[in-house]
C-alpha cells in the first residue's frame, strides 16, 4: 500500500528541499518506487515539464533523485512574485491569476481539492510520496486555509517530520517553540524531528538533542552535519548560486535583478575551472575586467528594467559593450536589451511601456499567452545542437532577429547585433548542454572541463549515503503512512 511522509521545518531554507531530495535518492536506492511533492512552492525558478507546464525548479531536482520525468502534479501550487506584494497564480502547470497577497488568503480554499487531487494520482502510482511543506508550521497566523503545511498534512493524513537547522543557531528554540504554538491537532501529526546542517563533532549535541526530545515528546530522527556539496545542486534561491573564488579565468557577470528568474541557467558556468562568474548585486558597479555580461530571466521585465537603471547599471553595460565586451540576454533579459517593452494589457503590472536598453534592434509586447515547451536548438554561431526550454510570456520583432540566435525546427530563435557581441534568447538552460556549454566557451578561448548532468548525478548519491550515515533513514521511510 501506497505511504507517503512530510517534511516541515522549523522556518525556510533549513534545507528541506535537498532532505526530500536525499531521501528521494535513498528510497530508490532501496527499491522503492518514490515520487516527491510539494503542495505549495513560491519560487520564479520553474522548470518545464514534458508536457507543457510549469512546476518548482527543486522539484524537478527532486523527481531526478527519485529516477522520474518532472510532472505537474509534484507542485499543483506555484506562487511566481511579480512585485513585492503580488505574485502570479500557477495551478497543475498553468498560470490561473495574479493576486495580491492579501487576496491570496481568500483564494486558498479554492485550492485544496486541485492540491488534493494531485497528491492522490501520485500515491496511486508510487509506493512512497516525499512531500515538501513551505515556511514554517509555526507561522500559525497562516494556519487558516493553509494548503502549504498542517492544512494539507491532516487532509491528507500524512505525517509529519520537523527540521530544524542548527547552522542559523537556537535549534532548540525552533524545535521546541515550534511544539508549543501548534495546536494539539497538529502537533498530533508529528512524527518526529531531525536537526540539519552541523557543523562539527555532531556528538556534541548529544544533550541538546535528548533535550529536545523530552521537551516535546517526540523522537529523534538524527541529526545530519553540512553537506559539503550542496553549492553544486541547482539553485532554488538566487543568493544560493555559489561559484569558487578563482584569481583568473573567463570573467562572467550575472545582473542579480530583483525579480530573477530561472537562474539556475548559471550553475553550470559556476563549475566551470575556466569561468570566474560573479553574481552582481545591488549597489556594485559591473567591473571593468568582466568578458561577458548576462542579463537573466526576469519575472518582471519592465520592473526590473527600472531596478537595472536604478543601480547604474545601464550605463555600466554601454561601457562594457564600447570597450568590445559581450552581453548575453536571456529570456527577460533578451527582452530589456531590445528597443522597448511594451504591455498593453498590464500582464505584469500597470499597462505602459518602458524603453529598452537600445543593445538590440528587437520590441517586445507582453501578451497574455504564455509559451512552456521544451526545445531542440541549433546555437547559429557555432552550428553546435543543444536543449533547453521555454517559459515566457511576450513576442519580440525587430531588424537584428535576422540574425539569430539559434534555430529551432528550423526557425530563427532570438537576435544579435551585427557584430555579434550582444546576443539575446528566449532559451533556458543552454549551459547545462555540455556541448553548447563547451563550444560557447571556446569562442571565448576558453576550453570547457566538466561534465555537468554527470555530476549532479554523482553529487545526489553522494546526498543520498550522507543521509544513510547520519539518519535514521530506515525509521523514517517507516513513519510514513
């Protein structure tokens, strides 16, 4: 019979998503058919699924772990902010509204039987469902309505594991307050703590750990130290895209907009010995020894062309582009290097238009339809064939889309100027294509060294026996039911 186990935590970014992801790999490792799940997810890192919707970039790595294709029912609720106080609406794979957040609330209970009946199709179909919660079941001011954490665990007679994370200090005090405001019914679904991410002699915590489990009553799971390699999964937060330092190298920038999107395109180039990338952050000015600047993916085009010119940086990148440097636009970026951005609609905000940054020959107008299919390219500089994705809303035309920037079933697929140092494509993940990755770079002089999909790979069954060694992971594929 189908089982199926939450993991909560203590408060975002404890590390659930690379736990769920651990266990995915150990349960398949022991013969279990498993699928993750995460009723609710607010993230703009989506990927595509085969067929043609849209769910959480960590749940796709979650369904990699578990040995299956991504799919839509793995995160029925997507929350994509476009402004600090509304985000779109993404339900099953497909865009359902934009809301502000104080009407979210309202629109919660709609929600439920779409998350409910997801979860169940997944049950049918695997022996154990891994399922995510978002934030903390703490924030019990949210707990009307909630879909995200107790709201679903108890509809859905799931139980519960809590994380905590001991790195951020005061584990105790997440574990144990987190007992004290839950109310009974809830705290009832709890199976158990594990406490994530020590560093050190984990020994050592062998007091606080009983502590715990006499102050709230339930048992301990383990306690699991730093996963070294963490850095080199993809990212579900733009701040966690981490890259070594080196002294030399290509020198990629990354614009950090506040509305990025899909940056996971970066990682790849992270990991790359020949890359330095660096990841610009507000207030810092794009240095003069940058080779390439990328623009990423934006869920806000035109929000975030304004962010850009705020911090200066449309005056650093005409600098960087007469002293002979490159530019790469992806997506949302592709669209600010054009002439304008026009909504007539108010898609992704008031209706209006913002002038582009004038690197390309392109206008783009927002549209209401939005295009979600994985692709096969032909990059047009180097004839070299890759993969990637599509996920965007707009339609771009203009003189330098004669010069594209790839083809894809023959069809021309973004711009370049004329002397081909600024480029722009609607294509996500480009760079984890070894290949393209690799002849990208040798444009540059720069010879490619790492074989991307095979690492990630390697790095989640390296996930998987860290969890083995220093969990119980036995007990705790035992607790789902």
């Amino acid at each position: 019979m189908s089982r199926a186990l939450m993991i909560q935590g203590t408060g975002s970014n404890v590390g659930k998503s690379m736990l769920v992801a651990g266990l995915a790999r150990a349960a398949r490792a022991r013969g279990l058919s498993v699928a993750p799940f995460k009723p609710q997810n607010m993230s703009n890192n989506a990927a595509v699924t085969p067929d043609g919707g849209e769910i959480g970039r960590a749940q796709a790595l979650q369904a990699l772990a578990a040995g299956l294709a991504p799919v839509t029912d793995m995160n029925p609720v997507l929350l994509k902010p476009e402004t600090d106080v509304g985000a779109q609406v993404v339900v099953q794979g497909r865009r359902m509204a934009t809301v502000k957040a104080r009407d979210y609330a309202a629109l919660k209970p709609r929600l439920m039987a779409p998350v409910l009946e997801s979860f169940a199709r997944l049950r049918a179909a695997h022996d154990l469902v891994l399922v995510e919660g978002a934030g903390s079941p703490a924030e019990v001011n949210l707990r009307a309505g909630d879909i995200a954490n107790m709201g679903f665990a108890r509809a859905a007679g799931v139980p519960v594991v809590l994380a905590g994370d001991i790195d951020r200090g005061g584990v105790i005090a997440q574990i144990v307050g987190t007992k004290a405001v839950l109310e009974p019914g809830d705290a009832e679904m709890v199976a158990g703590f594990l406490v994530n991410r020590f560093r050190g002699d984990p020994s050592l915590f062998d007091d606080g750990y009983r502590l715990i489990e006499a102050r709230t009553g339930w048992r301990g799971f383990g306690v699991c130290p730093w996963f070294s390699e963490a850095w080199r999964l993809p990212a579900e937060d733009a701040l966690d895209v981490a890259a070594p330092v080196r002294a030399g190298g290509l020198h990629v920038v990354c614009l950090r907009l506040s509305r990025i999107a899909n940056f996971d395109d970066l990682d790849p180039l992270a990991q790359e010995p020949g890359v330095r990338l660096t990841m610009l952050g507000p207030g810092q000015a794009v240095p003069g020894d940058a080779d390439v600047v990328i623009l990423p993916g934006s869920k806000s085009t035109r929000g975030d062309l304004a962010y850009l010119r705020a911090q200066g940086w449309d005056v650093d990148l005409a600098a960087h582009v007469r002293r002979g440097g490159h530019v790469l636009g992806i997506c949302g970026g592709f669209q600010m290097l054009g002439r304008v951005v026009s909504d007539p609609e108010g898609i992704e905000g008031p209706p209006g238009e913002e002038a582009g940054l004038g690197l390309l020959d392109v206008a783009t107008v927002m549209t209401a339809d939005k295009r979600l299919t994985e692709v096969a390219a032909v990059h047009r500089a180097t004839g070299q064939p890759f993969r990637g994705y599509e996920i965007h809303i707009g339609r771009s035309r203009g003189a330098d889309l004669a010069r594209p920037f790839a083809r894809v079933a023959g069809a021309p697929e973004g711009a370049s100027s004329a002397d081909g140092r600024v480029t722009g494509s609607y294509l996500h993940g480009m760079f984890r294509d070894d290949g393209f990755r690799a002849a990208w770079l040798a444009g540059f002089g720069v010879a490619a060294g790492l074989a991307y999909d095979a690492g990630v790979e390697r790095v989640l069954d390296a996930l998987a026996a860290h969890l083995e060694a220093h969990l119980d992971v036995g007990g705790l594929i035992a607790a789902a039911r």
